[in-house]
C-alpha cells in the first residue's frame, strides 16, 4: 500500500494521520513550499515583532497611551496567538502601560462566540487569566466610524474604538473573497457590526473577477478592509504564515498594509499548489480550517477530472463542528443567514460522481455547508472510504491529495 501523511485535528492533539492507498493506484501529494517550512523560534519571533517591516516600533507607539486592545484572530484560523501575544504584552509593559490598561477581543466578525476553554487554547492559560479577553457581539454595541468609498458605512466594536491604541494578530491565508486573508481584515469584518458585515460581503458581486483564492491584486473587496483599517485607526499588525503543523514560518509585523502585502507576496508560493488537475479522485484534508470545511469544495471542484465521472472526498475532523455563521451559516431547515446558500438535491451530482464526507463526529448540521444531506456519503473513518473509492475503482486511478484545502490554492 501507499501512504500519505496529513495534518490532522489543529486544536486538539494536533497530530498526522496516514492515509493508505493501493499500490496500483497514482497517488499524488499535493502540498506546497510554506506548509513544509520550518517553524520560527520564541526569540525570532520576539525579534520581528520588535524590529517591523515598515512604520513605528510598537514601543514608540505605545508610549504614553491610556488603553490598549489586542485583537485577534478566532478557532477558524490556525494562528497560536499564544507565541505572539506575549511579545506584543511585553513591548506595552516596556512603553509603561499597566496590566489593566490592556485587553483582548476575538476577531469573530459574524461567527459565534467562543467560551475560555477555546481562548485557553488560542491566547495560553497566563494571558486568560490575566487580561480580560472579550467575544466580539455584531448585533449591538457598536460605533458609526465612517464610509468607505465603496459606499459601506463601517460599525465597529465599542470596546475596541475605546481604545486609543489598536493591535491586531492573524495570518495570511488564502480566502475566496479577499484574495489572501491578513491585514485589515482582522477589523472588517473583524469586529464589525452586522450591517456592515452584509453589505461587505455583498461586494462580492463588484466585478467578481476581481475576487478569488490567491487573487488580491486590484481586489475590491481588500479596498474595503483597508479604508475600514484607516477609518478604524489600526496602529499595528502582526500577520503570521503557517506550516503544515500549525506553526508561525514567517512573520511580518509593522502597518498592515505592508504586512498584508509582503505576506501575500510570501503566500502566493508557500500556499500554491501547481498541478494540472484531471483527477479520478481529489482527497482534500482540512486542518487549519476544519471547522469551515465546506471551503475544500472549491478545490475538489477545480481538480477532479472534467467528464463529471470524479469523486471527492473531503476530511473533515472538527469535533466541535462547523463553525456557527450568522450571514453564511444555516439556521433552519432550508434557510439560515442573510447570504446562507441551500444546497440543493442534484448539485453535488451535477460537479461529479460522488462525494464522500470523512467525518469522524458527523452531525446533520455539519452536511449543509458541503451539500444536500441526499448527495453527500459519510464515513467515520479511513477504511471505509478506502473500501467506497476500489469498488468505484477497481484497476487503475489518479488520485490527488490535497494536504491542506482550507490553506492552499490552484495557483495559476
């Protein structure tokens, strides 16, 4: 048999599992430059967050502030903000600012809130029990900070635009809207209001081209973040890469439209994948999005051979399951958020074969971001796939697996 490793379960035993195929199967690994680097240590990190790429040094911008927010970003992103955030804490401690003057608040835009075990894991055990870390609330208590040229009118968290100094810590993924994540996007829709959530996303239908996973040049939708990263007086971003097992490779800290840039430049070859597709069947593991897992489809889709006769699978292993989405999210039996889009019964047959859903804690819930319940086949392990894909395929198969398909990208 074959074997291929993959990254599995980022928040919990953050372990590799072996993936087996037959022998007489093509079996491609589908990984990319970045996602095999080697993490950076405590001191280099320490030291980038120090030294910023462009703009003022964190300990001149702290000087002499009265109130400090860190935002991060949430269990959707693989970010460990526990190896940041304690240089970030340091720098404030250095410039004067006291234990009280700092707090942190998840970057959760319109995705549900979070409880202190999920913050024990994303921000350490000292930091929860030392700052105040708040849930960002889109429905109420927000701020009018201003309009975008693209007509957007920017609400913002209250507590966060109390502040006079404004940090925030994420990292450079590629995204279907904004091209790469990172940079502003932490605040918009960050900790935006509902309202400005909607109509953001909304910009996804201005010149369409203009959008896509790795494409960020010219993207209307980043315009956005940007004017709203101004609007919101954003002082200082520390934007991570990541590897294949959740660790900062690189790092980029100073003004966020130079973080965001220089780290896209970076992702664009770290995160690429450079295949010709053509597959009988496209493996696509999750691991630093698991919990928004329906992203693979994109992938899948773009991979598997054109005659429609392909299958999928995707592996999806986030015990705590999909993460709640009050704009994309369903919330029903066939409705749910105010851009939430119904699967339809026949549209995953209507992309391939078949698609099969690893998921070892599956609920009903979870199928709604992959397809109709009547079109997708769950399995609770390996083996059983494995048994569906050599009955489809018996003799010969090209089979292509994908290391990560919530943090790669067909590159061009």
């Amino acid at each position: 048999m074959k074997k291929i490793s993959i990254p599995a379960r980022r928040w919990y035993e953050n372990k590799e599992k072996i993936l087996s195929f037959p022998t007489r199967w093509q079996v491609d690994n589908l990984t990319s430059p970045g996602l095999e680097k080697k993490a950076l240590s405590a001191g280099e990190i320490k030291k980038r967050i120090a030294h910023p790429v462009e703009g003022a040094p964190l300990i001149d911008l702290a000087r002499g502030k009265k109130q400090a927010v860190i935002v991060f970003d949430d269990m959707t992103r693989p970010t460990p903000v526990k190896n940041v955030a304690p240089g970030v804490l340091n720098i404030l401690h250095k410039a004067g600012m006291k234990q009280g003057q700092i707090r942190f608040i998840w970057a959760l835009g319109s995705h549900g809130a979070y409880d202190m075990m999920a913050a024990r894991k994303k921000l350490g055990d000292e930091i929860v029990e030392n700052y105040p870390v708040y849930n960002h609330d889109p429905f109420q208590n927000t701020v009018h900070a201003g309009k975008t040229p693209g007509g957007i009118n920017v609400w913002l968290n209250r507590e966060f635009m109390s502040c006079d100094l404004k940090i925030g810590i994420g990292c450079v993924t590629p995204h279907v809207h904004v091209g790469f994540g990172g940079g502003a996007k932490i605040i918009f829709p960050g900790v935006a209001g509902i309202e400005s959530i909607k109509a953001f996303h909304e910009h996804f239908q201005v010149e369409p081209s203009r959008h896509g996973l790795g494409n960020f040049e010219n993207n209307t939708m980043r315009f956005e973040c940007d004017a709203a990263g101004d609007l919101a007086g954003l002082d200082f971003k520390v934007d991570c890469l990541m590897n294949r097992r959740g660790e900062i490779a690189t790092l980029f800290a100073g003004s966020f439209r130079v973080t965001h840039r220089q780290g896209a430049e970076e992702a664009k070859d770290a995160y690429g994948i450079k295949t010709s597709g053509g597959y009988d069947v496209v493996v696509a593991n999750t691991y630093a999005k698991s919990n928004e897992a329906g992203i693979a489809l994109l992938l899948v889709r773009q991979l598997l051979r054109s005659d429609k006769k392909g299958i999928g699978v995707i592996i999806s292993d986030a015990p705590e399951g999909q993460v709640p989405h009050y704009v994309f999210g369903p919330w029903g039996t066939d409705y749910g958020g105010h851009h939430y889009h119904f699967m339809r019964k026949g549209f995953i047959p209507s992309l391939m074969r078949k698609l099969i859903l690893l998921n070892p804690r599956p609920t009903p819930a979870c199928l709604k971001w992959i397809g109709h319940e009547d079109d997708v086949v769950v399995a609770k392990t390996w083996p059983e796939v494995l048994r569906m894909l050599q009955k489809e395929f018996p003799a010969a198969a090209k089979v292509g697996v994908i290391q990560d398909a919530t943090m790669q990208y067909l590159k061009k």
